[in-house]
C-alpha cells in the first residue's frame, strides 16, 4: 500500500494490522496545555493476538450455542440469532477469515530505503532495526502497525503488568517467579477476557498496569500515517508485547483536534473525529472491527471543564494549585473513532425549574445492575449490556446535561434543555432500550463544521441549532438516533455510510413526531412535508455531485474485504467535498422510507426493534439487515425486491433509483396538505411579483398564510426557481416573515435569494449567516463567487479573511479554493 497519499484528492489508508493483534483497551493519561495547542501524554494499549482470539472464539461460539438451545428449551422469547458478523464471535466474516495465517508479521512497506520522517524519535532507536534481521535465523520481527497522524512519538516501551501486587490473581501461577514474555502476555490475556460482570476489577487493574514500570524500550517507526513498532527477537504477534505503552504529544496542526475560541471569546479544544478520525489524537487502530473500550485521565487548568466519551458523569479531582482531573471510563467496545473530549469554560446549564425526582439529576444505572430475569441472549462480544438488564430496558429517560459557553445559557434553556427530555422519551418509545446510560449535550464552538455530531455519551450541536424549535428538536433527535444506529450498530466498512446516516435521517422524522405527541395524521402531515423538502434537496444534490460519489456501497461485492494484515482504504475519506455532501443521507432515507412502506409502518418499526435488539454492540453489513428486513415481508408484498435488486438499483448506482423515481411520478400532483398550502402561497407571491407598482382600482392586496418553518422553507426552495424577483417582492418577503428572525435553514434560504436577486439592503444578513452559521455557510460563498458580481465577491472574500483564523481547517481548505 502507497502511504505517501495526498490528503487532499485520495482515499483515507487505514493502516492498522489488526488481522494479527487488536487493541481491546485503551488507557490514556493525558495533559492538555491550552496556551501551547499541545496534548501531551501516555496511552497504554492492551492487546490480543491471533491465536488467543481464534482459542476465545470457538470457546464463545460453543458456550453461546449451548445458551440458545437451553434458551429455546426453557423459554419462548426473541430467539437467540449469533449472526455471522458478530463482534463477540468475530466468525467467518469479521475475525478468522481475516486473521492471515503468518509467522514472520508483517513487512514494513517503507522500510527498505531506510528513510523516516520522525525526527524526535527517542535516543538509541534507529532506524536501521528494520532491516532483515539474521541474528534470528533469518526471520524477520513482527511489527505492530497503529494508524498515526500529526504526533510526535517519544517512546515505546513494553509494561511490567507482572510488577503489579495481587496480579497473580489472574493467572494460573500460584506466584510469579522468573518472570517472562509469555507470563505477562498471558496477565494481559486473562484480564482483557474477565467476565463483565468483574468489570468494575478489570478497570482497576488496567489502571494499576497502566502506572507499572516499564520493562525495555521498543523499536518504533513513524510515517506519515501510521507508527510501526518492534521488538527484537519477537517473530510472531503471540511473542510480541501484550501491554505497551506509548509517551507522545500532539501537534498544534493536527488534524483530529481542533483548537480555538468559544462564543466567549476564551480558549477551548475538542475533537471532531472525522474525516481523519482520532489518529492525530492518539496512536491507534482505526479499523471498525477493531473494538475496544477505555479509560482516560485528563489534566487540565482548574477554569475548564473536560467532556468525554465515558459512562460516568466525572468529577473534577483537584491536584497541585490550579489544576483539575478528569477521569472517564467505557465499558462497552467501540471503535476507536468515536472516542471524543472537549475541553473548555463550558457551563452546565440546568432547567430553571427542577423537580426532585427528575430523572436527569439521577444517577446513571450502573453497568454490573443485572436483573435476575433474563432479557434475552446478546451476540455481541461480552460486557456489561443494559439489553440485559431489565431496570434499563424500561428507562425512558437516561440521565443528561446540557453545556455551552455561558453567553447561550438563556437560548439553551428555551429551546435544548426543555426539548431533550421528550426527544430521549421518543426514542425509547421508538427503538426500545438506550444503548447508552447517560447523555451530555455541548454546543460546540462557531467554527463547528456541522449541525451535530453523535459520540458514545456525549453529543456536539452546532449553535446553530438553537436558532428555532423545530430545527433544534429535529436535530437532537436525528443525533440521539445515533446511539442506535452509528454508535451501537455500527457499519463494519465505512464506505457504507448510509447505514448509519440513512437510518438517523429517517428516524429523526418518527422521532420528533413522536416528541411532539402528534396525531397520526399530523406525523404523516409532518413527514410527508419533509419528504418534499428533502426530494428538492437530493435532486439539486445529484446534479452538482461526481457520480462516483453517489453510490451508497462503492466497494459493491468488495464491501467489508481487508487486506491479509487488516488495512483497507476508505473511499473518498479525505475528499474535502466528501463532508458536504447529503447523497449518503438522502438517498439512505428513501431507500428506509420505502421499505418502510412496503412493510407497513408498525411492522416495519416492530421489525427495527427485533434487529437493534440482534445486532447492538456489533458491526454489519447492507446485507445483514435487507436479509433480516425481506424475511419479515410477507411474500405477496415483496415483488421484485430481493438483496441483489437492491444493492443494483439503490446502493451501487449513480442518480436517483428507479423505485423511488417511479413513486414521486405517482406521487406528483398529490401532495400533503401542508405542501399544498406552499404551493398556494408561491402562487399568491409570483402574481405579487409580476403585479405593477400601482395596483388597479379595486383589486384586492394578496394576505399570505403565517407558515410553519419547513413549509418556508419549501416556498424560498420554490421562489428560487424564479428568474427575477423585484426589490419590493423582497422586501415584503422578509417583512411578512420576519426572515431575519427564522431558524438557520430558513436564513440559509433566504440568503440565497439575497445573493442571487443582488438584493444589496440585505447583505448584511449574509455576513452575519457567514460569520455565525459557519456549519451551513460553505455553500453560500460559492454562489457569492458564481455571481461574478464584484460587490458580492468582495463580501465573501472580507468574510473569508475575518472567520478563516477560527474556521474548521477542512471548510476553510474548500472555502479559499473557491475564492482564489
């Protein structure tokens, strides 16, 4: 594999060897220097090889056959379904077959030039190690390949787990005498497989080998996205350290992590995840099916207040003068990607008005609360799952926080802090048990480049979605939606992103619906009206997109395959365009909004529940669920429709599918009512448009309809279709609907009729989208540029040159390829 790819034009290497070892703990250590843009620290990693999985596999495979024939014998619940791409088998699919039959690891593919761009590698570490090594027979080392990016590595170095007291505890070793490789392979071993009900135990003790002394330095290796590291005489992944820690810093560059200013002007930092993921923040193994789970300890001045992926709600643990500890933990395996942490003077805003049982100041269940009635048999990897705790799976409301720069305390308890309670409710009602035990919210800094982004835990809003209900209600429920899908079902090969964005797109809508404790006929009147919007937006979308970017599973048959070592590439993953674009969204939801009906809407949801409750905790493929999905359709509703018909016409297709072409073609003529009320409405303002100054005598003033805020935005979609509006038609415009004052998606529209109608007295408005809204804006300063009008050209380049400082460096990258 090529790993000099250029950032900006090529797909994103996933460079972990994970068919030969994964990582299935995490603990990190962690300083975070606000003046100097450094994260400095240690995160050790506890591994797994090959052969030690293959042995706990078959054990796990064997034990979960014997629960599910004792299941079936005893009881008459769900039934018991270990799929084939079980995290907790890893079978065919997600572990053996990928694990590559090997002696000799893996080969360095920079190595034979002996060229390497770490420069702060650590004294006595050459280079030249990498070479052949024919002290060994001939035989080459294993090497342990971290996906890595923008960090300084300072040191590696195996860890003395044997050095911990009442360690011994964990093997089969009355005492450790002649310590060896092996016997701390074989500690290591036994505590990343303890039972999960001794998970509370098996965090303690990652803490205590964590802050063991370490045992002799590694041989290690940066390039420009991965960390290779060896040990001498370690020929295998069975003979390679099993615990390892690594000392780094971060880079004020680095692209994982994002330093700036909040809406109050002081410093913070958080993570964004993608699109390189968390490599900048930490050495790791970027893979999906590398699953793991975490602890970290985060030291930071005592004026902030450090966020994190973690089940625990952390309190601060005062050290030496001035200066907080943070400790988070997870015992649930996740991919490494959706690890996050934010670091700032947020506030904690609170209802103005709390009762005493309110379940948002209660504590977390935690996660050793079993239940002595069984919920049923889970096919995921084991630990600590609230599916199997019978308190959890009828808790409506998990406990949250809402935090934000103290400046939107008053807007945050208006709308964020009084809509998540019912939205969390709906959700439950929706989907069943909360895969996670609590929640906290942050609005993120302006220069965020999206409206919400889901981490286990933990959910980062754009302030832009506190600019009205709707938009901050859908929003929030389109993001919560993530715990399910995302989070807890997880796509097993990035490319299909749709699985996860599909899936929250077309939640949000039952979600919020069932927020707002709407009627049926008003949540179809809702939805249907949304559907409308977002068929404008996926047209317009299709038109202006590359081809080779609208297909939802571009890998087609290819899908989910790694190399022999576990790399992959994910296609398009470092195309800045890529995180703009809608079509996986879109195009997801129609092909859900579909099935949906075809099913019926309450089987089709009693279906949804079924398949969260098989695969939480687990990664899939499209295939996994149209199988379970096409097994719940009676045959004489299924038709054409089969996998293969599926994956053709919706998944590994350009454009738009024929289905779904077919079904607005019925569809057109006969929209909701809500939809029809725009369409009068755009009537009423063309003929205003196209109307003389002076009005003849008696003909009467047009009066327009107050309109909900998706229907204003369907009417600007549709008044953007005209070729001319007049001054005075956008002057009553704004005055009718007070347009200055809507959400952000109606302001985004109106933006554009300003810049596409020149209107100049509103230009101001434009600024003040560009400056505040940055997460919607990027769209805005091409069509200031399109315009070739030199005063709007001037607008967005002064835009450009006051927020470009504080702008996400990705937006800006598109942004200054537009201008310049």
């Amino acid at each position: 594999m090529d790993t000099k790819l250029d950032p900006s034009r090529d797909d994103l290497p996933l460079m972990a060897n994970t068919s030969h070892m994964l990582v299935r703990h995490y603990t990190l250590d962690l300083d975070v220097d606000v003046e100097s843009h450094v994260i400095e620290g240690t995160t050790v990693l506890f591994l797994e090889d090959e052969n030690s999985l293959k042995k706990r596999t078959r054990s796990t495979q064997e034990t979960c056959q014997l629960e599910a024939e004792e299941a079936c014998r005893l009881r008459t619940p769900e039934p018991c379904h270990v799929p084939m791409t079980s995290a907790r088998s890893f079978s065919c699919k997600v572990g053996c077959s990928d694990f590559a039959t090997f002696g000799k690891g893996e080969k360095d593919p920079s190595a034979k030039d002996g060229n390497h761009d770490n420069q702060e590698q650590a004294s006595g570490i050459s280079s030249s190690k990498y070479c052949c090594d024919t002290e060994h027979h001939g035989r080459e080392d294993f090497l342990l390949v971290l996906d890595c990016c923008d960090l300084s590595v300072l040191k590696v170095e195996e860890v003395d787990v044997a050095a911990v007291p009442g360690i011994e505890k964990l093997t089969r070793s009355p005492k450790l005498t002649g310590v060896c490789e092996e016997l701390r392979n074989e500690i290591v071993g036994e505590l990343v497989t303890l039972p999960a009900h001794h998970w509370r135990e098996q965090l303690d003790y990652y803490a205590l080998c964590s802050r063991a002394p370490g045992c002799g330095e590694l041989f290690f290796d940066t390039d420009a996205w991965s960390l290779r590291i060896r040990k001498t005489g370690a020929q295998t992944a069975m003979d390679f350290p099993h615990a390892i820690r690594i000392w780094y810093k971060t880079k004020p560059e680095g692209q994982s992590v994002t330093w700036t200013s909040d809406q109050s002007g002081r410093p913070c930092v958080y993570t964004m995840g993608s699109p390189i993921n968390n490599r900048a923040l930490f050495p790791c193994q970027e893979p999906p099916v590398a699953m793991s789970t975490w602890q970290a300890t985060v030291r930071a001045a005592a004026s902030f207040v450090v966020l994190m992926s973690g089940e625990n709600s952390a309190k601060p643990t005062p050290l030496r003068e001035g200066c907080l500890s943070w400790h988070y933990y997870v015992t649930m395996p996740m991919p490494a990607s959706t690890f996050t942490v934010a670091v700032g003077c947020w506030t904690e805003i609170k209802p103005e008005t709390c009762s005493s049982n309110d379940l948002a100041t209660a504590g977390p269940l935690p996660p050793s609360a079993t239940d002595s009635r069984s919920v049923g048999i889970c096919g995921h990897m084991e630990y600590p799952c609230r599916f199997q705790n019978t308190s959890a799976t009828t808790q409506e409301l998990i406990p949250h926080r809402v935090f934000a720069p103290v400046c939107l305390r008053g807007v945050c308890q208006e709308t964020l802090v009084r809509l998540l309670p019912p939205c969390l409710s709906a959700a439950h009602s929706v989907l069943g048990t909360h895969p996670f035990s609590r929640l906290d919210i942050l609005i993120v800094p302006a220069n965020f480049p999206s409206l919400g982004m889901a981490s286990p835990h933990i959910i980062f809003l754009s302030q832009s979605t506190l600019t009205g209900w709707s938009l901050c209600g859908t929003r929030l429920c389109h993001e919560i939606a993530h715990s399910w899908f995302g989070l807890a079902i997880g796509a097993r090969d990035w490319t299909e992103e749709w699985l996860s964005e599909g899936f929250a797109t077309h939640l949000e809508d039952i979600i919020w619906a069932e927020a707002q404790q709407l009627s049926p006929h008003e949540a179809q009147e809702q939805q249907e009206l949304r559907a409308c919007l977002r068929w404008h937006r996926l047209q317009d979308e299709l038109q202006n997109s590359p081809e080779e970017m609208q297909v939802l599973r571009p890998s087609k048959e290819k899908t989910g395959h790694v190399s022999d070592s576990g790399a992959s590439v994910v296609r398009h993953g470092l195309n800045p365009d890529k995180m703009f674009m809608q079509v996986h969204y879109l195009k997801g939801y129609f092909l859900l909004r579909f099935l949906a009906r075809r099913l019926g809407d309450e089987a089709y949801f009693s279906f949804l529940r079924k398949f969260v409750y098989t695969f939480h905790g687990q990664l899939i493929l499209s295939q996994n669920f149209l199988q379970m999905l096409l097994e719940n359709i009676p045959e004489e509703n299924r038709l054409e429709l089969s996998v293969e018909n599926i994956f053709q016409d919706w998944l590994e297709s350009s454009g738009i599918p024929k289905l779904l072409q077919q079904e607005r073609r019925r569809r057109a003529g006969a929209e909701c009512a809500l939809a029809r009320r725009v369409g009068t409405e755009v009537a009423k303002w063309t003929r205003a448009n196209r109307r003389p100054r002076r009005r003849k005598r008696g003909e009467q003033e047009d009066v327009f309809e107050k309109l909900l805020p998706d229907q204003l935005v369907l009417l600007l979609e549709h008044l953007l279709e005209e070729k001319t509006l007049r001054p005075r038609t956008l002057q009553s415009l704004q005055r009718t609907y007070c347009l200055h004052e809507q959400d952000a998606e109606v302001r985004h529209r109106w933006c554009e009729l300003i810049i596409k109608h020149k209107f100049t007295e509103a230009y101001e408005q434009v600024e003040r989208f560009l400056q505040e809204d940055q997460a919607m804006g990027v769209y805005l300063y091409g069509e200031l540029m399109v315009s070739e009008d030199a005063r709007q050209q001037q607008l967005a380049r002064r835009c450009f040159e006051l927020a470009k400082e504080q702008m996400d460096r990705f937006s800006a990258q598109v942004v200054a390829e537009m201008l310049f």
